[in-house]
C-alpha cells in the first residue's frame, strides 16, 4: 500500500489565484496552440521537473505531489533560492522562459539581471505560450480530473485542468503525467500535453478501462476518476466514476454525481464511457 506521500494533494483554495498574466506573454501562440488542440485533438507541451513548477508557482497549485509539496516547504530558504535560480536558468536555456532585455524578434540578450532568488520575481520574466498555458492551467482551472489506481497510487495516473471561462464553453484541457523518472538535481519529471476536451474524455475512458497487468495476466481492477469544480456560492463538488472493465471492449461503471447519495451502475462500452467523462469535464452530463 502506499503512503501518505503517494497522493496528490488537492488545494481548492488555490483557484483562481492568478499569476501575473503568463498569458499575455505571447497572445497569438496560445491561440495557435488551442487551435491545434481542437483541430487535431492534441498539441505538444514541454516537460517540466517539480523545482520548475514550484519555482514558477510555489504551493499555489490546485493539484500537487504530497512528496513535492513535503520537499519544498521543509527546504530552508537558502536552498528555497538556490533551487530556484537553477530551474528559473533552465527554463531560460529551454526558452520557456525570456530574460527582461530580449528584442521583439526572441532574441537572447545577455544573462544579466536574471532573478536568482525568490519565486515571485520569476513571474516578472515573459513565458512562451506552452509554458504559459500549463501555469494558468495548474492555478486557475475551471475544472480539474484527477485518476486513482485501485490502492489510492497515483503514479502514472492522469489528472487533467480545464481551461476556460465561467459561463462559456469549455475550450482546452492540460494533461499532465507524472512520469516516474526525476531529474538529478531539479527532482520528478512532469509531461504536458494540450487536448481538445473530446480528445481529454477519450483519453481518461482507455486509462480507465485499461486491465491493469498482475504478473502475466491482465486482471480488472477498479480505476476512479473523480471530476473537481470550485464554484462560487456552492464550494469544492465532486462527480466520481469507479470504473472496471468487464470484457472487450466493455466496462462497468458506477457513478457518484455530485450532490447525489444515490450511485448509479451502468455498464458501457468505451465510447459511451469516453462520453461520460466527456460530458463530466464539460460540465454537459447530468
């Protein structure tokens, strides 16, 4: 069984904290990004180790590693700066990240006047749109989906943030991994990826219907995904599915919507299943 340290940390006093306007680094290259999500279901996004995104966020994030979390705030202050300088470096030999004095045209200017020290002046540096996206993202969903493996594990689970406005469609969601491999110094390694909220459902239903392997058999093991909304008024709801799949091509299902005692058992194939998770994410399934 794993510990305490294994599970993601879910902080809904963190929405809607906004960072300094990441999203005004480069308008147009978020738009082609959320274009392409659309049109092709999917569109790359970088990698990014636990120091870039606690360099970048600190603790305000929706969604965290409790092991991260434990890590950076029993770090001193010192070591708060030194990890910092370092992944705020790397985020600039990447170009995620621009230094003050670049032209127009993105060209490097010299290293100067770099932030070395705290969090907070690392916002002051212009971020290129896919790091942009994952920022806004991470801090202020609209909605957040978030897997757990049948002993409460989340390693190599999804969890995904919804982007948008309140009363408008959802428009894109960030997909993140936690990928298991970790960096030396920088410490666990995240992988990105922008997706169209249809291709998001999709997603979420084969990971959920997917027989986990024990030993050499694949055997059905239940799969939750649980679907997160902060709303104004109303607070933290919660519309859960335990998911276990039956057969090809074929799962069952059972729902706790939100605000409901009554779980509800279905069973699905995987695009009904897709469907759901859709429609849950969208906020368009009852």
């Amino acid at each position: 069984m794993p510990g305490p340290d294994q599970s993601p940390h879910l902080a809904p006093d963190q929405w809607g904290v906004t960072p300094s306007d990441p999203r005004a680094a480069d308008v147009r290259g978020v738009t082609e990004l959320l274009a392409t999500a659309t049109a092709e279901g999917a569109a790359k996004l970088p990698m990014l180790s636990a120091a870039e995104l606690y360099a970048l966020c600190g603790t305000s994030q929706v969604l965290s590693e409790q092991d991260e979390q434990q890590r950076w705030a029993g770090m001193t202050e010192p070591a708060h700066a030194q990890l910092t300088a370092a992944a705020t470096s790397f985020l600039l030999d990447r170009e995620l990240l621009r230094r003050p004095d670049q032209d127009g045209t993105g060209a490097a200017g010299p290293a100067d006047g770099i932030p070395a020290t705290p969090s907070t002046r690392v916002l002051d540096l212009p971020m290129a749109p896919p790091l942009a996206l994952i920022i806004t993202a991470r801090q202020c969903p609209v909605v957040v989906a978030a897997g757990t493996r049948p002993d409460g594990s989340t390693a190599g689970t999804p969890r995904m943030y919804g982007l948008g406005e309140d009363g408008h469609p959802l428009r894109a969601v960030v997909v993140e991994m936690v990928t298991g491999r970790a960096h030396k110094l920088l410490g666990p390694l995240h992988e990105f990826v922008l997706m169209s909220p249809t291709a998001a459902g999709e997603a979420l239903a084969a990971w959920a219907a997917t027989p986990l392997r024990t030993g050499l058999r694949r055997q059905p093991q239940d799969r939750k995904v649980s679907v997160y909304r902060n709303q104004p008024g109303v607070g933290l709801t919660c519309d859960r599915v335990t998911v276990t799949a039956t057969g090809h091509d074929s799962v069952t299902a059972v729902r706790e919507p939100a605000g409901s005692d009554t779980p509800a058992l279905v069973t699905r194939g995987r695009a009904a299943l897709a469907a759901l998770l859709t429609g849950m994410l969208t906020g368009e399934q009852p």
